[in-house]
C-alpha cells in the first residue's frame, strides 16, 4: 500500500499551479488515465484538505483553541475578529483545494472507463457527497452542475444549495445501488483504496452515514418539497446499517519527507518530519482555549463537577489541570507558555518525536456516527430509535479513540447525566448531543460541529474578546478570484452578508 501516497503527492504537484474548480494541467490526458489510477490521489488530497484550514478554523470558531500569545504577537487575530472577506486565507484556500479534490473524484465516475470500474465509481460518488456537502454548508450556493469541466466551461453557474443537496443523494443512492448489484465490476477494488482496501460492504455503511447527515441537516427546512424528499429518504435508511468503526485512511504515511506525513500531524505535530525542530507554526501556535478547558475541568456551569476524563489524553497537564487562555487575552503577568495546555494525544509522543507521522487517518470516526444516529433518533422517532443508546455509543468510541477505557467513559458518562450538558440535563437532548460532537470531533472533524452548532447554536460558545462582530458567521464569503473570473454567476456575498441569515445564508438555515 505504500507506494500510493506517492502518487497522490505527484498528483498534486501536477495540479498546484490551479487550485480551482476547472483548472487541471494536462487535461488532454485526462480521460487516458483509468479510475483506479485516481482513487488513491483523490483520497489522500480530500482527507489534507479536511484536516488543514478548514479544520483549525472551525476549532478557533468553536472555542476549542487559542493562539499561544507568550511566543506569537497576535496569533488568531483574524479569526477572533472574524474579518471573513473575500480575502480570507482559511476560508480561499478550503474552497480551492476542495475543488480540487473534488475534481479527481469527477474524473473517476464520469470517466470513459467507468462502465468497468463501477466500484471505483461508486467510492468516488460518496466521497463527492462527503466533501461537497460542506461546501453548500460553508458557503450556501456553489458551483457544481457544470464545476469540474475544465476548458469546456471556465465560469459554471452557482447552483442552489438546495439543488446540489438533492443531487448528493442521488450520488449516494446511485452508489448504494451499485454496491447491492450482485455483478462483480470488470476490475474490482483494490489496495488503491487507500481508505477501506475495497470492502465494499464497509463502504456502503459509509454512504448510508453521509446520507443520514446530509437529510438531518435539512430537518429545520419549512420548503414542502424539501421536506416531502427529506421524509421519503429518510424512510430509505429505517433498518439501514451505519458507520460503526472508525473509517481510517492510510496511503503509506512516513516521517521520509514532510510531504509524506500523515498531514494532521505535518499541521499540527509537536516536531517537523524528522524530528529536527518544534513545529513553531503548528503545535506551538495552538494552545487550548479557557473555555473549553473549564467544561473539560468540570469548572464550567453546563458540565459543574464532571472531570472529563478525556481531558488527559488530549491535552497536556499544566500545574496539575488543563489550563487554557482566553481567546483574544494579552500576556497574564508572571505567566509563560509552560503555564499553559498544549495538544498532547498523537500529536505529542514522548518516546520517538517522530513515530506518529505515519498513524492513520480518519475519514470518519465511530463517534461521529454514533452521535449522529443519536440526533436521528431524537428528531424522527418514528423511523429511528435508541438515542441515548447511540448517544452512550458514541462518548464510549471516543474514549476508546483517543486511548481511555470504557470504565472510563461509563463513569464519566453517568457523572454527567444530570448536569446541563448531560443527556437529562435541562439544556435537552440536542444540547448534549452537541457538547459531545464538540469533544469528540475536535481532533477529527470540528468542521462538523462547526456547522451543527450554527444550527442549533450549542454548545453555548463564547466570541474572543476581539471579536468585532457580533455572532458568529453564518457562511464564508466567496474568494476574490471567483469575483474576478466568475463575475457574471457568483452571488455578491459582502461581509456584513455573513453575519446576519439572508437569502445568502445556506437555505438549510435561514430560519
């Protein structure tokens, strides 16, 4: 398996020079190159793109994180303050190398071979789903019936996210089809699935998961034939098997070079890939937030008591607890980095500083999954069941994921149960739902909650003390070259857009 990560990388070294929907270099031989050749590359790019800008944004957003003021003048700045323009690095570069990723997944299932590949097809299918999904989630309207064209069409139309919602599932549907059909493809899936090897089986339950969220996200929609569709799918996944693992992805990850790290640790590592140095623009730059530090402490009203246990395996200990700082604080007189909790996990390991560029990564993690089937339960009781059963699910798959025990995790569990942010706690179900996908997902996919927590607005999370707005932003803006390339079809979204829900708020939820 191995030698796939090496052609990712080439992959997308030929492509960098266009991060964008409709740019690939060589395109002429495009339609000469087969399915599988692309699987590993499409993979292994869309999984960097999820666990780079996207992923420490979002983590900033949800006040997991704070900039280590005590070695960066002003670390964060624009994310407190939340200066989202168009000129918004974190939110450009998401949106470029996801069509980018995207793209490979394009040329897998609208390939001239796919007819002979059809499970390779249907891999990319889910995976388009996947990641273009938060694309309508981050930005509302996008490109994406006429995205992916190359020369053929420089300036698609933005379709509405409403549509491009609908026709995920369809790609879904069309996926899962493919998977029952009893008939072997012509070349079957092979270890150039860097994520499942070819289990099929596996897949599917994948692509029921992403089904099931792409409908929940919709459950606040009032449009009746939104709402008829949701209704009509949602009856497709009653008895449908989910995710109930956690989906890694490995394409050969190593500590040779930078570029072959497993890139959550190349972003976020204590060291650079052979050990040389700290990596002072990831590991050091992050330090955990105050308030997220006091509801892992038990220190915070909503979780009073409850020592998340947890916390230990996340974060270094510092003077005995997890200490954070308030996003946005200056220096605390007497205090140094040291006084402070920094990443620990795998991205901290203290007997071989570079052991952990090669571990997996996670496509998607049995927590997520379980959390999810949890909200499913408690806003369709009709068609799911057992909430608090997926709900204690998924806090026991996330202490298992991050090293602790399922004693571990019982009894945390039970502690918290009565408090604000426990399952009986006065804040309700969703709000305890919620405050777990917090936690759980924060290594993984705070993306994730990101969006589910402008959905429902918990957990309760405060602006940095900068911050000059004052919610927190609702969409992205569109980047200033989609502006100057795509004038006559990108909506004119401005920064005061963002902030307040409009007809420029993605439609799930405008009200």
């Amino acid at each position: 398996m191995k030698k796939y990560v090496y052609i990712a990388f080439a992959a997308l070294s030929l492509s960098s020079c266009g991060l964008d929907d409709n740019t690939a270099v060589n395109a002429p031989q495009i339609e000469l190159v087969s399915p599988d050749r692309y699987l590993s590359a499409a993979q292994t790019t869309n999984y960097d793109v999820e666990v780079s800008d996207i992923f420490q944004l979002s983590n900033i957003w949800m006040n997991n994180w704070a900039g280590n003021v005590y070695f960066f003048a002003s670390p964060m700045s624009a994310e407190y303050q939340m200066q989202v323009t168009s000129a918004f690095a974190p939110a450009n570069n998401y949106w470029n190398n996801s069509y980018l990723a995207m793209s490979r997944y394009e040329n897998i299932y609208n390939n001239p071979k796919a007819a002979q590949y059809t499970h390779h097809a249907a891999i990319a299918k889910i995976m388009m789903a996947n990641s273009m999904q938060y694309i309508v989630d981050f930005y509302g309207d996008a490109p994406f019936s006429e995205a992916f064209k190359r020369e053929a069409n420089l300036t698609p139309k933005y379709d509405k996210g409403e549509d491009i919602y609908r026709n995920l599932v369809v790609l879904l549907n069309e996926a899962i089809a493919t998977i029952d059909n009893p008939a072997s493809p012509q070349f079957p899936v092979g270890d150039e699935d860097v994520v499942l090897g070819g289990d099929m089986a596996t897949w599917k339950k994948v692509a029921n998961t992403i089904k099931l969220r792409i409908l929940l996200r919709q459950s606040k929609v009032t449009d009746s034939n939104i709402r008829s569709f949701v209704t009509a799918q949602l009856q497709t996944l009653a008895g449908a098997q989910f995710v109930n693992s956690n989906i890694a992805i490995n394409p050969g990850y190593g500590n040779a070079n930078a570029g072959q790290q497993n890139p959550l640790i190349n972003n976020y590592g204590y060291v650079i890939f052979d050990g040389s140095a700290i990596n002072t623009n990831g590991w050091r730059y992050i330090m955990i937030s105050n308030h997220f530090a006091t509801l892992l402490n038990g220190s915070n009203a909503k979780t009073l008591a409850t020592v998340d246990t947890r916390r230990g395996l996340m974060y270094l200990a510092a003077g005995g607890t997890i200490r954070g700082i308030n996003q946005g604080e200056g220096q605390i007189a007497g205090a140094t980095e040291a006084s402070f909790s920094r990443l620990s996990w795998r991205f901290l390991n203290n007997s071989s500083a570079t052991t952990n560029s090669e571990i997996d990564g996670y496509i998607m993690t049995a927590a997520e999954s379980y959390l999810l089937q949890a909200e499913a339960a408690e806003l369709y009781p009709a068609v799911f069941s057992n909430a608090q059963g997926n709900y204690n699910a998924g806090i026991a798959a996330s202490f298992a994921i991050l090293g602790g025990t399922a004693a571990q995790a019982t009894a945390y569990t039970n502690s918290l149960n009565s408090k604000p942010y426990g399952w009986n706690g006065t804040d309700g179900h969703i709000a305890a739902i919620q405050y777990q996908r917090m936690v759980a997902l924060h290594f993984f996919k705070p993306q994730e909650t990101y969006i589910n927590y402008l959905k429902t607005g918990f957990p309760v999370t405060p602006l940095a003390l900068t911050a000059t707005q004052p919610n927190k932003p609702w969409r992205l803006v569109y980047p200033g070259r989609e502006y100057n390339t795509n004038s006559a079809n990108v909506p004119v979204v401005n920064q005061a857009d963002v902030f307040v829900k409009n007809q420029f708020t993605p439609f799930w939820n405008r009200n």
